[in-house]
C-alpha cells in the first residue's frame, strides 16, 4: 500500500469511530470518560492515530466491533485468526503489510498501533466498517441528561432535597463572594463594630447588606455562613465534591465555612488571568506612586469533598460513584517529547506520569499520549511556557450568549473543564448559585444531568434560555425538581 492510500485507511478507521460514537449519542467527552482515556487519546483515535488499548477500550464501550470481526473474539486474537486462515506466517504478513514483527506481535495480543492494525487488515482484506453487537452485551445507554433550573433560595431547595433523600454527585458553584461586605466592613465611612453583627450573631458580615458592582446578591453572608453548606454536604453524595469560586480577599471565611460544615478541602485551583485591573486608590501629591491594592491575578477555586463512607476511595467509587476525580478527563493535551529515562524515573520525575499508561519509547524519550496531568493552576494564555496547564480565557461574548446581562459569568472552557473534573458518567451537578447558568450549560455539554437554584427570576430566565439550547434533541429544561426525570439523583442513605 502507497503511503497516500495507508494515510487515507487509517483517516477512515477514525471516521468510523466518530460514526460509532455519534450511533451512541455519546459526547467526546462522555465516551473518554468511560473508556478510561484521555480526550486527547480520543480525538487522535477519531483522527485515525493511536493505540490499540485505547481503541478497543472505546469500542467496548460503544459496543462496536469490525464487521470481519468474530463476534466474542477479541480483536488481536482475530487478526492472528485470519492471519492463520489466510495460510500466512507471521513473517509473511509483515513483508507484505511493510510493518515490523514486533508490531505484529502486539497487534496481535491487542497491543500496539492502529496503524499497524490498520496495514495489517488490509493485507488480510478485512473490512474496516464497525458494526454495532448484539444490543443485549452493549453497555446500558447512558441516560439523556435533564435540565432543572429552580426559582428561589437554594437553602429552601436544598431542604427540599434533603426531606426527600435526593442527592448530587457533584456541587460546581460560583456563590456571592461578599466583596461589598468586605468593603464597608472596613470602610472609612461606614465601618461595622469590630465584633458581633446582628445582636447574638458571631459573624460581624451578618447584617452588611450591600452592593457589589450594584448587584445586592452580593451583600449579606450566605457563602459564609456554615448552615448553608451543611445544607450542600446533605445533598451530596458520599465522597461527592464540591467546587466552589471564590474572592481572593474572601476565599478564607468561605474556606472556613465549608470545612466547619463537615468537608475535607482537598486543594486550591488558582485560575490565572492577565486582564485584571488594580482597584486601587492611589495617593496624589508628595505621596504619589503610592496606592491601595496589587492587580488582581486570579481567582481561588476551591475543592473539598464529602468524606467517602466506605473504607477506602475504591469502595466508594463502587457504591457512590462518587470518591475520585477524573485525571484522564482532564489531561492537558501536550505534543512535547519528555526526556524520562530511568534517572528520571529515580528522581520521582514520573509521579506526574502515573497512569499514563502507554508510553512510546524513543531512545530514553516518551511521548505522553494522554497529556499532562491536571494541575492546581489554570490560566488564560498568560504566556506560551504556561501550556502545560489548562488554559481558560476570561468569559467572552459567545460565553455569555446574547442578552446575558449578568456581571460574573463564568467562561464556558473552565466549566467544563471543572465539571468533568468531579463528576461520574451520567452524573447529576447542582449548582445552588446558579446565576445565569454556566455551570448548567456546561454540566449538559459534558453530558451529565444539571439543577440549578437562583433567587433572581430575571437570572433564571437566561439560565433556561441559554441550558434549552445545549440540551439535546429532546431534552427540555423544567422549573421543577423531577426525581423521576433525574435518574442520576439517587437516595444513597
Ligand atoms: C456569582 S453569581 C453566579 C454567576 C454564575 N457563575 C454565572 O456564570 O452566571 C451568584 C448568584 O447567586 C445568586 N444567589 C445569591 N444568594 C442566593 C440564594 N440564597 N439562593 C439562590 N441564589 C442566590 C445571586 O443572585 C447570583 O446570581
């Protein structure tokens, strides 16, 4: 075969996969997620490049085979079948594939490349078609997402939940960060008493109802007030996470909150920008070139789970779902060569590479074929050598949608991204803050079903407009909590 021809074989075998992907109604996400691959190993499988173990793991999962293939007979062992049928030696079929014995070898025990795969069958004039088995051994479909958006305080939805043992398998939510609380608790004009708030309450934000970039949902202290998320830790799962935004100059008390409530902190996302402007009062005359505050530079992004209940993480991931994050999800996608030889190896330089699984040695070098693992740091292009972290620009104007009129919208890039972090296949993500509903959209994008509460019902009506058009074909967005419609949300008492 011409070097033309095996190029446009191996581009059709991806076609394949994407038609096959596509008979599943399974996002890219979604199939990467359980296939236990990477979407970097994904998308170059669906480009006609990769590993045999990737392909048959997401084979498996879309309950396809090659249509020469044997049904039950794995995929190695059916090439080596009808390499055998066809009265050719290992040897024979090389010289004429032009592919090595080695990679034969693997190919045949399910190892290997694609491409060898793909030269291989071709010799032995086997169809590169998919066919989809018997519906009885394919996977159970996964269920079609559901959008809920709820009008009102989420504290009262959350009891709601609660009294009828409905549960989440991960909370993504970006709630008031207090910053005008913050202001006039130290303001000049209006400062609040050092201690107390509201007579009998510790919390001295408690009454400083105030205005945030002229948004009122910014006063007060719900996000720092501990009842609140143990109203969150009720309706998660064991093991569940939490993801939650915060302030730089609030994130402690929201931290604080959240662990007194009963949540392990399990890390710190910095989301990196480089277009933040110092609110700064600066000081004219002989104290110029002096001011009040640094350029602001990122944003905390806090991670806490639910303890697990079961007696280690793999247990709970058994029963729950719920318990681990998903690294292969969110590998960040790199081409770069690193040099890992065995000195690196001894200098724990492979901790990074845990799990990565395949790796194609050159001569001391390997290739990560599943990218890099997802790290604490998230940024927005600041700087080319930041590539090794995912990269997520401030919200731009498609992020928002038309007639998005809310001030803190969050970029639909790094909603993704933290959703498919925290989340099982087919999971369910409540947001209590929902605003205009970023995470919803987000959350159906990746496939998982979604609840949101906002109390602004102008906020609620955006949040439906912009979650109705990512839902699939039949889905709808309800007002209402369906458990019937939500089959991820399950009592797990
Ligand atoms: C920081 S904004 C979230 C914005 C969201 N990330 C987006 O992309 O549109 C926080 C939202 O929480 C809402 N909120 C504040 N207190 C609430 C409560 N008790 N119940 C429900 N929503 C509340 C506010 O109205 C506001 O829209």
């Amino acid at each position: 075969m011409n070097l033309y021809n095996f190029e446009a074989a191996t581009a059709m075998l991806g076609k394949e996969l994407v038609r096959a992907r596509q008979h599943r109604r399974m996002t890219r996400s979604a199939l990467a997620m359980h296939a236990a691959i990477s979407r970097v190993t994904l998308a170059n499988l669906e480009a006609g490049r990769g590993s045999l173990s990737s392909l048959i793991a997401a084979l498996k999962v879309l309950g396809h085979r090659f249509a020469d293939q044997m049904p039950e007979v794995e995929l190695g062992r059916s090439i080596a079948r009808a390499r055998k049928r066809a009265g050719l030696s290992q040897e024979r079929l090389c010289a004429l594939a032009r592919v090595s014995k080695p990679a034969l070898v693997r190919v045949e025990r399910g190892e290997g490349n694609v491409a060898t795969l793909v030269a291989a069958m071709d010799e032995l004039g086997l169809s590169r078609s998919l066919v989809a088995v018997a519906i009885e051994s394919a996977p159970p479909p996964l269920p079609d997402p559901t959008g809920q958006v709820l009008l009102g305080d989420c504290r009262e939805h959350m009891r709601g939940f609660a009294q009828q043992g409905l549960m989440f398998d991960a909370i993504v939510t970006d709630p008031p960060y207090h910053l005008s609380s913050i202001s006039r608790r130290f303001g000049r004009k209006k400062a609040a008493p050092l201690t107390g708030g509201e007579p009998g309450s510790a919390n001295p934000y408690r009454t400083l109802a105030s205005r945030f970039m002229r948004q009122t949902w910014d006063g007060g202290d719900i996000a720092f007030d501990v009842d609140t998320w143990r109203a969150v830790h009720a309706v998660l799962k064991p093991g569940g996470h939490l993801v939650a935004f915060g302030g730089t100059r609030t994130f402690h008390r929201l931290a604080v909150a959240i662990e007194d409530a009963g949540f392990e902190i399990r890390d710190q996302i910095m989301w990196l920008f480089g277009s933040g402007f110092p609110k700064s009062h600066n000081l004219k005359g002989e104290h110029k070139g002096q001011g009040t505050a640094l350029k602001p530079a990122y944003e905390p992004i806090l991670i806490a789970r639910k303890p697990i209940r079961e007696s280690s993480v793999a247990a709970n991931v058994l029963r729950f779902r719920t318990g681990s994050i998903n690294i292969d999800a969110c590998r960040v996608p790199t081409d770069e060569l690193i040099e890992m030889g065995r000195a690196g190896r001894k200098r724990g330089s492979s901790v990074a590479l845990e799990g990565v699984g395949l790796p194609a040695t050159l001569g001391g070098t390997v290739t990560h074929a599943k990218g890099r693992w997802p790290a604490n740091v998230i940024h927005d292009g600041i700087d080319e050598s930041w590539s090794r972290y995912f990269y997520s620009a401030k919200a731009s104007k498609s992020d928002r949608g038309s007639g998005n009129n809310h001030p803190t919208v969050k970029p639909n890039d790094l909603m993704r991204y933290l959703v498919r972090l925290v989340t099982p296949p087919g999971g369910t993500v409540f947001d209590p803050f929902m605003g205009s509903g970023s995470t919803g959209v987000a959350a159906i994008q990746e496939g998982f079903s979604f609840a949101g509460s906002e109390q602004q019902a102008e906020y609620v009506e955006i949040a439906r407009g912009r979650i109705a058009k990512v839902m699939p074909k039949h889905g709808s967005v309800l007002s209402e909590l369906q458990p019937e419609e939500t089959p991820a949300i399950r009592n797990a008492s």
